[in-house]
C-alpha cells in the first residue's frame, strides 16, 4: 500500500500550481541573471523560493524513496511530507493572504497531505501487523 501512495504523489507532483510557480519563479531568476541583474540572488523573495523549492524537492524524494527503507525512515519520510505540505500550503495562505483558498488553489498539495496521511497510517499499521504476528508465532 505505501508504495502505490508514494507513486500517487510523486505523479501528482506535476499537477501543482506551486511547482509551476516555482519554475517560472527559477526561469525569472535565470533571465535576470542574464541581463546582469546579480542582485537577484541576494533578494528575499529568492531566498524564499529557493528554501522551499529544496524543501519540496526533499519531501517528494523522501516518499518516492521508500521502497526498502526501514520503519524509522518511512515514519519520518511520510510525516515529513505531510508536516511540509501542510506548511507550504499555510505559508502560501498567510503570506498572499490567500485563505482557504490556498488550499483550493494548492488541491495538489492537500492531496499529497492527505496521501501522505493514508501512507503513514499503513506505515504504522502494517508495523503494528508484523509485530503482533511475530508476538503470536514466537508465543
């Protein structure tokens, strides 16, 4: 089960709204860079886009990385991304005083929240299956 939601979400990463605004945000960063505009890279808002494009890049390969990992690594994997897409969503939410709308606008996003969450319930789940398993056959 975890491994049909981690490919769920890592394709519906190409649906996001953020991430094409984070694309468009690095294409602005290019040309600017170009036409000599160096003080870009010092900007806020640059900063910004960059910390949170890593984070979410860090966040998809976190999940898309699972396959054969052990329990505390796809506890942390899908708590990450659950915690991380909530606060981007949150961020974008208060910072363009967007509302709920930020979730409407990010519907991506809040399905890989709510993906993330089907993902670590199963976690939890089939640990707890295989432990109390191996508690019987061991009794």
């Amino acid at each position: 089960m975890e491994q049909r939601v981690a490919r769920w979400i890592t394709h519906i990463v190409g649906y996001s709204y953020i991430v094409a605004a984070m694309l468009i945000a690095l294409i602005w960063f290019i040309v600017s860079i170009a036409n000599g505009d160096f003080d870009i890279l010092l900007s806020t808002i640059t900063l910004k886009v960059i910390f949170w494009s890593l984070l979410y890049i860090f966040s998809i390969y976190l999940v898309y990385s699972l396959k054969g990992k052990n329990i505390k690594r796809r506890l942390a994997s899908w708590s990450f991304s659950a915690l991380f897409h909530v606060s981007l969503l949150l961020y974008v939410a208060i910072v363009f005083d967007a509302g709920v709308a930020a979730f409407i606008i990010g519907i991506p996003e809040t399905i890989i929240i709510f993906l993330s969450s089907i993902g670590l319930a199963s976690c939890i789940w089939s640990h707890y299956q295989h432990h109390n398993g191996r508690a019987i056959s061991n009794g």
